[in-house]
C-alpha cells in the first residue's frame, strides 16, 4: 500500500515514529520490572535498572584482622584484604570489585582517596589498595577487637538467579504457584462444556424464551461481581462448602458462564445453517449434532473463551480474596504478592519484582502463544 | 488431601459428570419418558423436542441463576440490614455512608476513573490501531502494546511501583527528574488528587491493547471504496480519518468504551495494591473491600451503588442485543 494516492512519505516516517514511541513507553515499564528481577539487591538500591550493565559503587566496612597484628620498628601492623572479611566477602563475592576510596567512620566512608596513606584516631595509619590490601599500623598492641575500616568499591554489574531461589523456595511462593494452578485448571476446563450446551441450545434449537435468556445472558454479562461476595460466601458457609477450593472453582464457574456462552453462541449462529440441517434430515439428534458438528467446528470459540478464563483466573485477586481460605498454604500467588510480599518486604524491590514476574511469566506465554485465538475471541464478541 | 489431586479429581468429575449428565439425560428423555416407539411415536417425539432445550440449558441456569441472579437480589436484601444482619434498618446503610466524607470521596474518584480511563483507553487504543495499520512490523507492535492485557492488575502494579518509586535509583519518573536537575524526589502517589491519574495510568496501559486490537478489526472492516473515493475527492489523511473511518466504527467505539467502564468499576486490585485506599485514591471498589468481613450491610450496600452506576449500560447492552437478534 505504499505510494497511492494520499499518502505522503513524510506522514509515513511520522507514524513509524510515533508508533516506536508508543511501543517503548508500552514496554519500558515491564523491561525495568525484568531487569530488576535479575539484579542483587545491593545494586538495585544502589542504581536504576536502567544502569544495570555499568558499575555501581557500593560502600561497606570490615574489621582490621587481629590475628595477623605483628611488632615492626616499634609499631604494630596488621595486613590483609578487605574483601576477605568474612562480613564483607559475600557482597563483593565476584572478586572483580576495586576499592575507590576508604575512611576509618561511618559517617564518611570515602574520606581518603584510595592508595594514600591515612593519619586516623589513637595516632594509627591506615592505607587501602585498590585491589583491597590494607595495612593498618598503631603505636600501641591492639587488644580487643579490629578497627572498623570503611571503604567504597567499585563493584561490576552483578546478575544473579539469587532473587529466583528466594522467591521459589522461601515465603511458601511455590506453594502459592501450585495454588493458582490448583484453582486455575478446574476453573477454565468445566465451564466450557456446560456453557457449549447452553450456547448450542440458544443458537440452533427453537423453543419459547429463547430471546428472553439471550438478553439475560447480556445483562449478566456486566452485573458487577462485587454483588455476588456476601451472599455467595454465605451461602457457600451455610451449604458447608465454606471458604475453599471447591468454593472457588465453583463460582469461577459461574461468573465466566455469561462471557462463555455469549461468545460461544455468537460463533455457532455464523455456522452454515446447512450442514446442520441436512444432518437432522438424516435423522441426528440434537444431541448427535451438537456432539458430532457443531462442537468441532466450534474448536476456535472454544478455544478462545478458555484463554479469556484462563487469564482472568490466574490473574485475579478479588475472588481469591473472598473464596479461599486466608491462611498462609492456600493463598494463591496475587494474594501472596499483594498480602505477604508488599507488607513485609515492601523495600526488597529485588524479590517484589522476582515474584511479579515468576507470576506473570506463565499468562505471557499462554499471551504470546494462543494470541491468534485471543484476538479472534475479542472480535467475535464485539465487531458486528 | 493435597490441593492439586483434589484439582485433578476435580477436573474430571467435573467434566465427567458433565458428560454424563447431558448424554444420561438425553438418553432418559428419548427412551423412558417420550420414547419414539409406540403408538404416539409422532407426538413423543414432539414432546422430547420441547423438552430437551432445557435439559442443554439447565446447568448453565443453575449456574446464571445461584451466582449471579440471586445476589442482585440477596445483596440489596442484605443491605438493608444492620452489620450483624440481625436489624433491619431499611435505607440507614445508604445513608450513614452517604454522609461519610469518605464514601464521598471514593465516589466523585470512581466518578474520575469512569470518565477519563474509558476515555483515554479508546482514543489511545484508536491512534494505535490507525498507526499500526498496514504498516510493516505493525503485528509486531501491536502484540507488545496488547501484551499488558495478559498481566494480572497485581503484577501490573508492582512494574508501576518501578517506575513511580520515591527513589531516584529505582523509580523511572524521579530519575527523569534528577536528570534534568530537579532536587530531591517526590513520591508520586502522594502527590494529592493528581495521585489518581498516576493510578488510572496503570488500568489504560493494561486496557489500550484491547481497544486496539477491536478497533484495529473495525478499521479494516471500512469498505475500500469509501476510502478511496474520498482520496479522489482530495481529502487528506486527517480528514479520511476522522470524516471517514470514524464515523464508520462508531457502533464498536461504543462498545469498547462501555466494556472499558465496566472494567473500570470492578478492578479494586490497583487501589488496594498502590496505595491500600490512602492519600485521597479509594475508588468505590477498594471502598466495598475494606468493610468486607467486617460490616457485611456496608459492604453490600457498596456494592449495590457500584449495581446502578452499571444498570444504564446493562440497559443499553440488552437493547443493542435485542435489535441484533430481531
């Protein structure tokens, strides 16, 4: 379509323009929450993700070692690394990190430049090498414990599944991913038959009330789900269903059934009314046609409405909120993120972004793989 | 019994009983009751055939009626009475909330959220849609602008939190702050009533690719000629757009605006993600789930606000089908 008449070159360029903006401000958002995922929790506090293939300095303090304290021309001297600290090494683990600069309190860590050799309190010297050798001299024996030695190093990006096992073997989040699927599964696979009966029913079978339970179906259609909590929650407490799995598989059941049968029934209205016809002229039943014709055919509606529930059952929170239980093991993973993580570990950015995405991970692939019957599902249900 | 056996013996007594049902309850129906033999085989047969729509109907009645159905109508029952449910007194939910700055508040936001999100989702979900029309790689960015539908609102939540953080070294929008030499950072969702628009960004960046995808599907349902013989006319392609195409998928630029509002007022999980309701941002929704469990006449007495704000677009939808199906 390039080149006809009213289509100027220079609108073209402005599109391809203006549509790479919208692509990456679309995009950006979740890229950062990627990155972050994969980032120690050191270097997020200490720079943006956007920053994540430079160095970062990081500031940290080890204790001067008391064992290697030797008397030389009438000082005492300790040497070694300060990378080694046991306080410190995990940190600096990767070995490539370099000393920028050191200082002897805490409230200025980076008070000597580094390699130059420091007068401190008591009359001590101390020196830091980029590489992390210090030498600590004092005029007399030291006895109790090391000098703090303070320092600021340059410390490499650092990538690290660290945040991943975290997520999955701590805070009982595999548990909650094995709940989510627990209660996703049941939920989008037993609506779709019973909705496909009722769908085949409005579209092909004549009986009276049929434009009455059509229009029903719309109205329920938008009935706001908030109204269906307390009453179903009771109901499910008095029944002695409670708050449970089945509670909730239940009413996931339900509350798709409006959406399922509408786009169902829209798709099976569009099949060619002939093949049924002549299917009852040999003398199928309703039933045989429904099973044998019009269920295969159906495949992509089907196909279509069990990503819209999928989707929406893995993703919700309000429904697994009311419906299941509020103890820790059977939480699914949005109530997980949204109860446990925000609330007590809302500074752990490095674990909130694991956990959002180790959540949002299977929906992408489900997304990006059935995405052609998403989209036809979609322009059943509201282009006429 | 461990969760995920129950799921899977769940799956297939669901599905199982499902099965049988439908094929046990045809079976009965064209063999004991009407069975096609016999002396008034012409009648039985009759007679099954008026029968059997409901037996492929009943379990998604049952299903419409139990959950959906009956709360409308328990829920407005429930409302009217006190919060242990053991008083009834009449409208005095609606009013005591109705006096509540608080409820107040939630209401003229949620009020904000139905105008704007609806609003900026289709015009956005439009200008991609025509962008990406027929243009090379337009699958491609189409895809990436529709794949935010697919993340939950809680994971759409916690990537805002990336990007509104009050840290120049985690949230995006301070970073872009210091960089051009702003002081200090500022946290973005206490910055009052401007707090909700940075909300309300979250809900249009996940909506926008649902509109486009419709409305992309429109735009190529345009007919060909009526394009073309604007251009001889000498239209340009602002013009072809607005005076064209435009007003040719009027009736799904509706229908995406009012499937948008809906969302717009079930979705509590922003707010309560966000900011738990705080800083002037509870939205009707997040409002409801606050006294949930705790005050049950209050909580439906929410909900059936929410019920009326929707009843004019239940309304329109039931009339649209109505016409459709004449």
């Amino acid at each position: 379509m390039d080149n006809i008449a009213g289509q100027k070159s220079g609108l073209t360029i402005a599109t391809y323009v203006s549509v790479i903006a919208i692509v990456l401000i679309w995009l950006i958002p979740t890229v950062g929450l990627f990155v972050s995922s994969f980032r120690d929790r050191d270097q997020i506090s200490a720079s943006g993700w956007w920053q994540a293939p430079f160095s970062v300095v990081l500031a940290d303090a080890g204790r001067a070692q008391l064992d290697t304290q030797k008397e030389e021309n009438g000082v005492w001297v300790m040497k070694g690394n300060i990378f080694q600290d046991e306080d410190v090494a995990d940190r600096f683990k990767s070995g490539n990190s370099s000393v920028t600069a050191f200082g002897s309190r805490g409230r200025d860590p980076g008070e000597f430049p580094v390699g130059t050799t420091a007068t401190i309190q008591n009359g001590r010297t101390l020196t830091v090498a980029a590489n992390g050798d210090y030498v600590m001299t004092s005029p007399e024996e030291i006895t109790r414990r090391g000098p703090r030695v303070y320092f600021q190093a340059n410390t490499p990006p650092d990538f690290t599944l660290d945040n991943y096992r975290t997520v999955l073997t701590a805070d009982n989040m595999d548990r909650a991913f094995i709940n989510t699927l627990t209660v996703t599964i049941p939920a989008t696979i037993i609506p779709i038959l019973i909705a496909a009966f009722a769908a085949y029913a409005l579209a092909w079978m004549d009986f009276p009330a049929r434009g009455l339970l059509i229009a029903a179906v719309v109205g329920l259609l938008v009935v706001p789900l908030q109204l269906a909590l307390v009453p179903l929650l009771n109901l499910h407490n008095r029944i002695g269903i409670g708050q449970s799995f089945m509670g909730i598989w239940l009413a996931h059941t339900a509350f798709g059934m409006p959406l399922a049968i509408y786009l169902l029934r829209n798709y099976m209205v569009g099949l060619p009314r002939d093949i049924i016809e002549s299917a009852k002229v040999d003398g199928a039943t309703d039933f045989q046609v429904f099973v044998k014709i019009v269920l295969p055919l159906s495949f992509p509606a089907l196909a279509s409405f069990a990503i819209f529930q999928f989707l929406w059952t893995w993703n919700d929170l309000l429904v697994a909120k009311v419906f299941l239980p509020s103890a820790d093991e059977s939480k699914v993973m949005t109530v997980k993120i949204a109860d446990d993580l925000l609330g007590s570990r809302g500074g752990d950015w490095g674990i909130l972004a694991t956990a959002a995405f180790v959540s949002i991970a299977v929906p992408l692939v489900v997304f990006f793989t059935m995405q052609r019957y998403l989209v036809r599902g979609l322009l059943a249900g509201s282009v006429k | 019994m461990n969760p995920l056996l129950q799921g899977i013996a769940t799956i297939l007594a669901g599905v199982g009983g499902c099965v049988a049902y439908f094929y046990f309850s045809n079976l009965v129906l064209d063999k004991v009751i009407f069975p096609a033999r016999g002396e008034n085989i012409g009648r039985n047969i009759n007679r099954a055939n008026m029968v059997r729509p409901w037996l492929f109907l009943l379990p998604a009645i049952l299903a419409l009626g139990i959950y959906l159905a009956y709360p409308v109508v328990a829920s407005f029952y429930r409302s009217l009475f006190n919060r242990g449910g053991d008083e009834f007194i009449g409208l005095g939910n609606y009013i005591t909330m109705f006096g509540e700055p608080e409820f107040r508040q939630s209401f003229l936001n949620n009020m904000l959220w139905v105008l704007v999100v609806p609003a900026a989702a289709t015009f956005a979900g439009l200008l991609a849609a025509q962008l990406t029309d027929r243009m090379k790689g337009g699958n491609l960015a189409k895809s990436m602008i529709f794949m935010p539908m697919a993340i939950s609102f809680v994971g759409a939540s916690l990537i805002w939190k990336f990007v509104y953080a009050n840290d120049a070294d985690i949230g995006l929008i301070n970073a872009i702050r210091s960089l051009f030499g702003a002081e200090g950072s500022v946290d973005m969702l206490q910055v009052p009533f401007w707090n909700n628009f940075f909300l309300m960004a979250i809900l249009i960046w996940t909506q926008t690719g649902f509109a486009m995808v419709i409305l992309s599907g429109a735009l190529r349902g345009v007919p060909e000629e009526t394009i073309e013989a604007a251009i001889i006319d000498g239209a340009n392609p602002f013009q072809i757009f607005f005076k064209i195409k435009v007003p040719q998928i009027m009736g799904t630029i509706v229908v995406v605006w009012t499937t948008t509002t809906i969302l717009v007022l079930k979705v509590f999980d922003i707010v309560y993600t966000m900011t738990g309701g705080n800083f002037g941002t509870e939205i009707l929704p997040s409002y409801m789930m606050s006294y949930m469990f705790r005050d049950d006449g209050r909580a439906t007495a929410v909900a059936f606000i929410i019920m009326i704000i929707v009843l004019p677009v239940m309304i329109w939808n039931i009339v649209q089908a109505r016409r459709e199906f004449r």
